[in-house]
C-alpha cells in the first residue's frame, strides 16, 4: 500500500488551463473520492495521478516517491475505466490473467491470482464464460478483477458505475465498499454522482472548475460545507438559498431579514456580518418543521412529490431562485396551493457571505473536523 501526495500539481492543455496549485494528501489505505460537475478536472486529475496524462507542474508522490517522470506501469497503480474494456474473444479467466501473462508471471502464480480474485468478487464460476455471456455488473467486476492481481499499491476507478442501471449501482457500491474493507489498499475513485461519494468514501475531495472547493468526510461536507458551491453540491435534494439582509450580527448568532419581511436567527459566527450586509440564508429540506413557532415563514405550494416514504413539497417564497424545497414524511398530507408555515430551527441554519463563504455555525471547531 502507498499514500499519494500532490503538492502544487497543475495542467494545461497548451493554453488552456484544467487545474493548477493542487495540494492534497491521499493517505495510505484510504479511500478517497473526486466529486464535481461535468468538466471540473476530475477525471484528469485521476488520470494525471496514473501516468496517463503528464503534470505541467508541481511534484507528484506515490508512496514517497516522486513519479512526475516514471511511466505508468512503474507507479504501482492499477485502473479501471468506465469502459470495461474486457477481450470478447477471451473468457474471464483470460481477460483477468492478460496482463500477467505480459509480465511473464509463472502460470501457478497467475493461477493463484486470478482465482483469488474471482473469489473476492464472487464471480469463480464465471471463469470460463466470455464477456458476452455476462450481465453489465458482471462485467465490471471482471474489470476489477484484472486489477486486483496486479497486486497495486494503489487503485484508481474512473467512474467504474456510469453504464450501469440504477439497482445494480445501489448493488455496485455496496460490493467497492467491502472490496476496500477486504483489500485496505488506497484507492481513488472519481464521480459525479455525490451519493456513491457520500455512502463510499473515507473522505471527499470537492472539485470545480478545475480547483478543491474542500476536502473532508461525507458527514464533515454535509454538515459544515465551507461555501455555497459545495453546500449546493452535496446533499440531495440540495440546500435552499434565500436572499437575506443581515440586521445583527454577534459572535454565537446572526439575525437576517429575509426577502418577504420575515426575521430569522441563525446560529452561527456573526462576528464578521455588519448591518446592511446582503447574504444568502441556507437550509436543508430534511430540516424545516410544521408547528413551531420561532423562525416561522409562509411559504405556497406550487408541486408535491409523493416519494412513498418522503413527500416533497416545492414552495413559491420571495428570494428563491427556484422554489423552496421540503421534505416530510411520507404520509404528511400535502395539496397544491396549500400555504405552510415553516420553521427553520436556528441550529439547522447556514449562511453565506457575499463572497460565498460559510459563516461558521457554532459548535463546529477544527479539532471536530480532523
């Protein structure tokens, strides 16, 4: 096993900058995911890491070693692609075994290997089949299979689930999580889809526009996202933004003036927010209430998602770019047109500064973070 190490790792395509001033610390056996939109830097950044594309700068480590120069099959890394990219010719024994075979590995240790890891990923009678006999989930195993016996120090998955259906996916994740418990090998894993990041990561590197918003565990990033991208970014539904208008600020609270007139306390670090201040209120679906009496708005109705466990109601409220969403239980009675007064309890609040940044909300502190 190995940790990676970027320290002021940049990219350029000619003109065109993808990311640059990259400082990150992968530890040893860690598994450590890349999220963000479409065209962030992800996926280069991954592929920088495996030798695939070449750094324009900084200094890269691979257990403590620097690889800025060394060819891909030298960093003791092993990929695997959103492509399976399986032989159709070959059955699975084969496919798994190619590289080896390569190497020139004797046969009883590619036996050895390959039947390890069929074992592993629970596809030993699957050996002798080709890949056309076989389901999509299938498939991607093999394709991690072909890895594993390369015995790397460090694994790198490329958005390993996106050709896959939604149920194989839930399935897919559960079968990374025990592969990592099993191997307790590092591994990076890019994707846009911030539930993989959020239910398989140890930690998660945030990225946009080809820069780290902020690196921290799934629960770190959903409770105390550092700014408005990544407060909008993780969580599903996302957080509600509300224009608001700072009237006090203190040092363990903050009081806002919203849009439509209604005055709202937040707690948190108020100490920089001076009167006049024009900032942006946040709240989680999950977190509004019916029925009680602080911090109340009037919000209307305009559509309900009946989710079976989860009702969804989309609100009509002065200062939302969209609509206000909350979420219930499943069974709350819920109408279009009907008018809510809705509690946003003041621990459960998040604001912004005109810049984007997260006011810190109280109780948090850097040694809760580490």
């Amino acid at each position: 096993m190995a940790d990676v190490q970027l320290q002021g790792v940049a990219k350029a395509f000619g003109d065109v900058t993808i990311f640059q001033g990259i400082d990150l610390h992968i530890r040893d056996g860690e598994f450590m995911v890349f999220v963000g939109p479409s065209g962030c830097g992800k996926s280069t950044l991954l592929r920088s890491i495996a030798g695939l594309e070449e750094i324009t700068g900084g200094e890269l480590r691979i257990g403590g070693r620097v690889v800025n120069d060394v060819p891909p099959a030298e960093r003791g890394i092993a990929m695997v692609f959103q492509s399976y990219a399986l032989y159709p010719h070959m059955n699975l024994f084969d496919n798994m075994a190619f590289g080896l075979k390569l190497a020139k590995v004797p046969k009883p240790e590619i036996e050895s290997a390959v039947r390890n890891a069929a074992k592993i990923l629970h596809i030993e009678h699957l050996l002798d089949r080709k890949p056309k006999d076989l389901s999509g989930g299938q498939r991607q195993r093999v394709a991690i299979g072909r890895a594993i016996v390369q015995k790397p120090d460090v694994f790198l998955f490329d958005e390993p689930l996106s050709n896959l259906d939604a149920a194989l996916r839930v399935r897919m994740r559960y079968e990374f999580a025990k592969l990592h418990e099993d191997l307790k090998t590092t591994m990076v894993y890019v994707t846009h889809d911030q539930v993989e990041a959020m239910t398989l990561a140890d930690r998660i590197v945030v990225l946009s526009a080809g820069r780290i918003e902020q690196v921290g565990t799934p629960l770190e990033l959903y409770e105390h996202p550092d700014n408005l991208f990544v407060a909008g970014f993780i969580g599903s539904p996302k957080m509600n933004f509300i224009e608001a208008e700072v009237v006090q600020g203190q040092a363990d609270e903050v009081l806002l003036r919203l849009a439509g007139g209604a005055s709202i306390r937040a707690l948190v670090d108020g100490s920089s927010a001076k009167p006049g201040d024009k900032v942006s209120l946040g709240i989680r679906p999950e977190h509004f209430m019916v029925g009680a009496t602080e911090n109340v708005i009037q919000a209307t109705v305009t559509f309900v998602e009946s989710l079976g466990s989860a009702t969804h109601a989309y609100c009509a409220f002065p200062g939302v770019e969209d609509a206000l969403t909350c979420e219930f239980d499943g069974r709350t009675k819920i109408r279009t047109g009907d008018t809510l007064s809705l509690s946003l309890p003041a621990e459960a609040c998040y604001v912004f500064n005109a810049q984007g940044q997260a006011l810190r909300r109280q109780g948090w502190s850097a040694e809760v973070a580490a």
